[in-house]
C-alpha cells in the first residue's frame, strides 16, 4: 500500500512536470518572432503560434480546423507549386521559397517568405514552417529605389541645365528626365522672370 501511494504520488509529480514543461513549450513557441505552423504528412494544420493568428486575422480554432495551407493562398498562386514545395520538404529538404498569401477575413494580398522543414515528432512525419510577412521589407527596398531614380534624375537635371543654353531645350530636357521620375500625361513649365512668366 505504500509502495501504491509513492507510485502515485512519482506519477503525479511526474504529470504536473510534463505540463509545467508542456506550458513552457508553448510560451516558447506563441513568442516566436516569426509565424510558425505544423503540418501533419496528409497536409492538415495541427498547430500555430500567436503570431500566425496575427498574420491571417484567424482564431486557432478557425486556422486547425476550417483552413488549409491553400485555402491561406492567393488565389493566382499554384497549389500545385505549393504540393511540391511541400513534398520537397516531406522527402528531407529544407525549402524556402517566397509566395503570396490571403487572409480570408478580408481577402487581402500580401507577400511572405515561407520555410519548410520535414520533423519526426511523436513518432510521426510533421512539416514545421516558417511565416515571415515581406510587406515591410518590399515597401522599403521600393522607396530606395524610388530615392535613387529621384537622386540621378536631380543629377541629370543639373547636367542638363548646365550643357544647354537654350532654353526650350533645357525645358525639354527637365520634362524628359522629370517623367522618369514622375509619369505624366501634361505638364506646364514656366520660368518666372521679374514677376511675369514666360
């Protein structure tokens, strides 16, 4: 009887650690930076971080049991390309790939960088993955690139005005190099010279 209690209490003890560990597991993972989801090998959403939620606008409940990895697509994106990035990742490799995803909520658009990589958990075949939403990251690169064509359109525009003399030839050139910059259908130049326009 008393080997009974200790058994049960080394049990009991044993569970509450297991839980303990279960809840720590799970910090870890909902405060992941990135969205992080398991797929199961039939290609079923068994788990996801807070930070998945976030990026689709879903409930776990919602994610687990109403969406599939394609459902979360756009819908131009090729499930078929999905599939084989997918069985890459089944079959050992780690894949990393960009992609457009959806939010059902409101069907917005926007560009991730997914990475696949296959699991043995619980004995059994999983797919971990990765979520990084590239919004942020394209706006910037777009407004550097913006800021360069500003900056050698301002460049060519000081050469111009300094090569040429005439002066609808300089309005010429700034209208040319203005229009990579700015695409426009009119434009109106004027020079202003002692209060009257020309």
């Amino acid at each position: 009887n008393v080997q009974l209690k200790r058994e049960l209490k080394s049990r009991q003890e044993a569970e509450t650690e297991l839980v303990a560990s279960e809840d720590s597991l799970r910090t870890i993972i909902d405060n992941i930076p990135d969205a992080f989801i398991l797929i199961n090998s039939k290609g079923e959403i068994i788990d996801i971080n807070n930070n998945l939620m976030s990026l689709f606008k879903l409930s776990r409940d919602e994610i687990i049991h109403h969406y599939s990895f394609t459902d979360l697509s756009a819908p131009d994106m090729s499930d078929e390309e999905l599939g084989k990035n997918y069985n890459r990742a089944l079959n050992g490799e780690a894949v990393k790939f960009e992609w457009l995803a959806r939010r059902p909520s409101d069907n917005s658009i926007f560009p991730v960088e997914i990475e696949l990589k296959r699991i043995w958990l619980d004995k059994e075949l999983r797919i971990i993955g990765r979520i990084r939403d590239l919004t942020e990251r394209i706006n910037i690169m777009t407004a550097e690139h913006e800021q360069r064509v500003l900056a050698e359109a301002l460049q060519n525009t000081a050469a111009a005005l300094s090569s040429v003399q005439n002066l609808d030839e300089v309005f010429d050139k700034i209208l040319k190099i203005v229009g990579i910059v700015v695409p426009h259908d009119a434009v109106n130049l004027m020079l202003i010279e002692d209060g009257m326009a020309r």
